[in-house]
C-alpha cells in the first residue's frame, strides 16, 4: 500500500471513531475532498457540516485516551479484533453500493474472512418477539441454506436474527454477525455466548470501535449493513413499521432480492410481511426454495426449484402422485410398507417406483426406496 494509501486508511480509521454511522453529508464530503482532507478540515473548523464542533470535541476526547501515542489498530486487537477499511482486501465490494453512506471502517471479530464469506450470503431478519411458528421457519430457513455453503447474515437480536444465526450454526456453517455497538459489547447481554459462538466460525462486524455501547439510532444504520452484505433478505416476521421492515427497505434501495415470509392473518407479528407482499415490496416466500431462487441457485437447470415443486409433482399421473405422496419423508420405504401406505397393488408400486425413481423424485437403496432431497 502506497504512503498516500495508508494516509488515507488511516483517516478513514479515525473518522469511524467521530462520525456517526450512516451520516450521508459527512459521506458526500469524504468522497468530495477524501478522508485525509476531511479530518484536517474539521480541526480548522472549515466543512460547513452543522455537526463539525461536535465531531471536533469528538476527536480531541478520542486522543486524549492515549498517554503517549493513539494506536486504533493496537485499541482493537486488545479486544481481538482487526479493523478493516475499503482500502484492505477483506473489504467486501457489495458495500460500495451505499453509496454516501458506505461505512468508514469496520471493526471485525473472528478468523473468517468477511469478503469471502460475503460473496454468498444472504440476509435473514425479523421480529425480535417473533412467534414459534416464525423462530422455526428463520431456523430451518437458514440451516437449509447454510448446509448449501450461504451465509447467514443478521443482527444478533432476541427472536428471528437469534433463530437465524442459531440454525446456522447448527448445521456447521457460518454466519455474520451485525452489531449496534462495539464488538467487543455483546447486545443484548444474553447473547454473548452466541455471539462468541459466531465468532468461532464466521464474522462480528461493527461500525463502531470496541467499547462504543448501543444506541437507538445506530440500530437503523446498522440495518443497511446487514442489507448490503445480503445478496438477497429474508423477512421472516415483522411488524409493520419495525427494525425488519426498514432493512427490507434499505435492500429494496440498493436493487437487491426481499422476500417476506407470510403467516397467520391473526398474528400481528406477520402483518409488516402481509404488507410488503401486498403492495409489491416483496416476492412471497411460501417455502426454502423461493429463497433459493431469489439467489440464483438453479441457473444449471432449465426449471427452477421453484417451479419444479409446485408444478413437477402436480403434473406427475395419479399413480406415481400417489406413490409419491405415501412416502416419509426422512427414511426409506420396503415395497411391502409402500404398498400399504399408498393403497396401490404391488405391481402398480413397482412401475410407478421405477418412473419415480429414472425422473429423480426417489432413489432405490437396499431396503427400498427414499425419497430425493429436491
């Protein structure tokens, strides 16, 4: 990295412990001028930004902390983190469709390299006094998808974010993390063990430095975060005007996928989901694989996964249909088991097994069929 580039990084460092996150004419002025010239031009008092003498008793606060010379990089790797900035390879490029509001810097906790984990991710949110029905869907959901290689991206809150992160991890695959407040400052308290868990195997991510505690508005700027680093977002269950419902707003800006999960028209906890879908804000999500397809998994196949389950077995004959329909779902079925349960003559189980099993619905093992993960 040239001198110019590490002046640069430096500042940028500096400023993501002054600026609030998310600020779009603090934005607009680093990108104008860059962040060196920026942090020279608020010591002299000569942005023009309303909030500059606050930044600047900011930043003398900020360096006083340090009785000889103030270290960022050693502040965070006393905590274990690492901090990382547009100018470093793990920066993912998918923030950079923020625009004016593209963070400034990013604390990280974990080994797991961010840009990489990025590059196949996808967002899950929700309600944080979600229902069981909507904590099952947001589990299942992302183990599902993370056994696939996905990477579960939410806020670490109570309810759907918790379930999202917890069926991740289930299913041996990663997640990240997305804090209100320092990496180091676990929120809420009771999701500390889960949060370190999260860092074992994938990234906490923070736009604030270590020890910064939580505040109310840093939650909706941290909500773009989590949009931007999901390829698509899944809404789970979400009041209609909530934390969820802006994050699938902050997704709809920057052109990405938002899906929203629909559930009992009794529930006030599915109401911001029934409301999106309605007006077109977001694609309904009845199943995994309406997930799947927002992402693009079936572009090897000339029919989607989608449109496989809801047409495929209802255009199969009656036979194989319901051959097809006696099946369990986890374990294989003898012929003699098969013949009870679907009602249907052995002879009749047979041919329709064998054109089951040649269009890729059931496999054959020793102890008789199994249905084909679809």
């Amino acid at each position: 990295m040239s001198g110019a580039a590490t002046g640069e990084r430096s500042a940028l460092i500096t400023l993501a412990h002054v600026l609030e996150p998310g600020d779009e004419r603090w934005g607009e002025l680093v990108a104008s001028w860059g962040a060196q010239q920026v942090l020279d031009r608020i010591q002299r008092g000569q942005t023009g930004h309303a909030h500059e003498e606050g930044v600047r008793a900011r930043l003398a606060h900020v360096r006083s902390r340090a009785e000889d010379r103030w270290d960022p990089e050693q502040d965070a790797a006393r905590v274990g983190a690492r901090i990382i900035t547009s100018h470093d390879r793990e920066w993912p490029s998918q923030l950079s469709a923020l625009g004016r509001t593209t963070p400034l810097a990013l604390w990280l906790l974990g080994a797991a390299d961010l840009r990489l984990l990025a590059l196949r991710s996808v967002a899950i949110v929700g309600a944080r006094a979600c229902t069981a029905y909507g904590e099952e869907v947001s589990r299942t959901w992302a183990a599902d998808l993370a056994g696939e290689a996905w990477t579960i991206v939410s806020g670490a809150a109570f309810g759907i974010d918790a379930a999202a992160h917890r069926g991740a991890l289930a299913a041996g695959g990663t997640t990240i993390a997305v804090l209100a407040g320092g990496v180091d400052v676990p929120y809420p308290r009771a999701h500390a063990p889960l949060i370190d868990a999260i860092a074992d195997s994938g990234v906490v991510v923070s736009e604030s430095p270590p020890g910064e505690q939580v505040r109310r508005h840093r939650f909706l700027s941290r909500n773009r975060l989590i949009a931007a680093l999901g390829r698509a977002t899944v809404v789970v269950e979400a009041a209609v005007r909530s934390g969820a419902a802006a994050t699938a707003g902050d997704a709809r800006s920057l052109s990405r996928p938002v899906l929203a999960v629909p559930g009992p028209v009794t529930s006030p906890a599915s109401f911001g989901c029934h409301r999106m879908i309605q007006e077109g804000e977001a694609l309904l999500a009845s199943h995994v694989d309406d997930v799947r397809q927002a992402l693009d998994l079936t572009a090897a196949s000339s029919s989607s996964a989608v449109q496989e389950r809801r047409t495929g077995r209802d255009a199969l004959p009656a036979r194989e249909r319901e051959v097809l329909d006696a099946m369990p779902a986890r374990r294989s079925m003898s012929l003699d088991a098969l013949v009870v349960a679907s009602g249907r003559s052995p002879g009749d189980v047979l041919a329709a097994a064998g054109v089951l099993v040649a269009e890729g619905w059931l496999v054959l093992e020793a102890d008789g069929w199994r249905l084909v993960r679809r």
